[in-house]
C-alpha cells in the first residue's frame, strides 16, 4: 500500500525530470514544463479513469496487483449465549465511487500542489518583502509621486484592476497563512490512519478511502480472468457500436485498437520508459567522466633531505635526541626550513640569536618553527 501510494509522485518526479533535460535541447518542451501541474493531472486523469474502469483499481494499486471493493457492513443479531459482532461484505465498485476515486486521486493532488506553489511564492515574497520592503508598495508611491496625471483619465479600467489583484493578492495571503496548518492536517491523519491500518486497527488505509467506504485487497485469481473477461465484453460491444461504410469501420477499428493497445501498456510501459532513460543517462554520463576524467600519473618522488653543513650542528646516532642539548626531545618542533626536529626551547632559543638553522644553517625565524603533537 506504501509503495503504491508513493508510486505517482515518483513517477512525476521522474517524468518532470526527463522532461527537463529533453528540454535542453527541444525548447518547446518548456511550454510543457511550465504548466506540469495540468499535464500531469490530465495523465493521471486518462491512466486512473481506465484503471477503474476496467480493473476496478487505481493506476498503481493495479500494477502491484490490488483491488478496490465497496464495503457493506451488516449487524449480526446474537442471543444471550453468544457474542454480537459485525460482518463485513465486499461488492464491486459502484460508478459513485469511481467517480469519488477519480476525484481524491487526481483533483486532490491537483490542488494540494496548486496550493503548495502559491505558498511557496508567497513565502518567497514575504522574505523579500522582511529584507527589502514591499516592492508593490515602493513602486505605487514611486509612480503618484511622479505626478503622472494620465492615471486620472483611465480611473474605471483600473480601479477594476486593481481591486481584483488585491483580492487574488488578499486570497494568497489567506492560502499562505493556512495551508501549513492544512498540509499539518493532511500529514497527520495519513499517519494516523497508516498507523492503525498497520495495527489491524482499522480496514482502510486512508481517510479517502474510509470516506468512500473502500477496502483495498490483493486481487485472487478469478478476479483477474474475470477483469480480462470483461474488458474484452466492453471492447467487443464498442466496436459493435461502430456505424457507416466497411473501410470507416476499419479505420475506426484500428484507431479503437491502437487506443486499447495504448492504454493497456501504459503502466509498465511509462514506468520502463523512464527507468530505462535514467539508465541510459546513467551510462553517458558515466561514460563522459571517464573520458574528461584527468590522466592519473604516479605521485612525483619525496624532495631529497637537506644536506648537514660542515659548520652545523652535527646530527647524533639517536633520532629522538634532540641535536642541540643530545637530550630526549620535550616539545618536539621542527624547523621549517630544513625538516629537522629539536627541542621547542632549544631551537626557539638559537634561532632568536642567530636566525639560522642549527644543522644546515639556513637563514630561520621563530616565525619558521612548527609544533609537533606526534614524535616518530
């Protein structure tokens, strides 16, 4: 039930992604994206009226093999000795509930994101408006101030105008002020009817189909031949319905073919279509890494080790005493300059007075003295 219920967001996710990058190169294809609220919901409208229509199920309850039954509770009447309880029958859908499923299926979702992108303008505008004040506000003070006194000859066409914005303005403040707490709402109820269908708790799965009176079920074998059985009885009457001359009814007859072919494969074939176009990006772009990807050449070999002067410091046997007072290093640092370790105090002290190292008698500074938390 999960997954079918998830099942058209990712599948609109996927399509409005695809979508996007055919748009690259077809840019006519934004006319498209730019009203992806209506072309999905005319998709989901043609897929759903079919599935229910043939499969008494919705688009994706019928491709994880689920059905939709209207249900019937009738009062069992007991005796004395025995317990009362309810009995619960399953019919088909009736053609109300077909037209509610289609509504709570696809005009809902139209609306709650319809509703969820005026929110989103509207928190935008709030944010710019906090940050940078009221642009409708700056501008309509801006353009009386200029003095322009054509406004006056054309007060009726504007004053129209204007009080239609402000009221669509007015309707989306109201939208921004309550759709957090409707979509609050919405969440919390989904959850707590998954939550008591999870505990047996309760036979519908969602507060629409509860509204409906649905129970949702795995479809049994003699559902299924029964389904085929009489999708091919409604076929094979809409194609008795067919009227004129012999070659009308064969073109007629092949476009009702093509139809049905269409709508029988658009399930799996949406749903391949787009796991295979992800597949292929997946490649090209896998394959395009590793042709831009940078010639890997071996790490070049360490610099050699500065060379002890003759002058300097020499260096003792021991390489954890320190060269200066041939002690145990306290404080292990090393100068900079040539990679030697001493004593924090001892080099801190002869490079303070000669500026050098004290091995290889590279000019040094304080400044070139490096603390080490770790002595090898």
């Amino acid at each position: 039930m999960s997954a079918a219920q998830q099942l058209p967001s990712s599948l609109r996710a996927a399509l409005t992604y695809s979508l996007g990058v055919f748009a690259l190169r077809r840019p006519f294809i934004h006319k498209i994206l730019d009203y992806e609220d209506e072309f999905f919901a005319l998709l989901m409208l043609a897929l759903e009226t079919h599935s229910l229509r043939t499969t008494d199920a919705s688009f994706s309850e019928s491709l994880y093999g689920l059905r939709r039954r209207g249900v019937k509770i009738k009062l069992k009447k007991s005796n004395l000795l025995t317990d009362s309880g309810d009995d619960v029958h399953h019919t088909g859908l009736q053609k109300r509930q077909k037209v509610l499923s289609v509504a709570f299926l696809v005009v809902l979702p139209y609306l709650k994101s319809k509703l969820q992108s005026i929110y989103n303008r509207e928190r935008e505008a709030s944010l710019q408006a906090s940050l940078w004040g009221d642009s409708d506000e700056r501008f309509d003070d801006d353009y009386v101030s200029g003095g322009n006194h054509s406004f006056g000859s054309r007060d009726g066409s504007n004053a129209e105008a204007s009080a239609r914005a402000r009221c669509i303005k007015r309707l989306r403040k109201i939208v921004g002020a309550c759709y957090p707490w409707l979509h609050a709402g919405n969440e919390g109820l989904s959850f707590a009817y998954q939550l008591l269908y999870l505990l047996d708790a309760t036979g519908f799965h969602s507060l629409g189909l509860h509204a409906l009176g649905i129970h949702v079920c795995r479809a049994t074998g003699q559902e299924l031949m029964d389904t085929s059985s009489r999708i091919s009885k409604i076929r094979s009457r809409e194609r008795e319905r067919l009227r004129g001359s012999p070659w009308l009814k064969a073109l007629q007859g092949g476009l009702l073919s093509c139809a049905y072919s269409v709508l029988d494969y658009a399930q799996t074939g949406l749903i391949a279509a787009v796991f295979f176009f992800k597949m292929m990006e997946w490649w090209y772009q896998s394959a395009e890494e590793r042709m831009s990807a940078p010639t890997v050449y071996p790490p070049p070999p360490p610099p050699p080790p500065p060379k002890v002067a003759k002058e300097g410091i020499p260096l003792p046997p021991d390489r954890t005493l320190c060269p200066l007072c041939l002690q145990k290093r306290a404080n292990p640092s090393v100068m900079a300059v040539s990679g030697f370790v001493f004593c924090y105090t001892c080099v801190f002290k002869y490079a303070s007075q000669y500026k050098r190292c004290p091995v290889t008698l590279m000019p040094a500074t304080v400044d070139q003295i490096r603390r080490l938390f770790h002595d090898v």
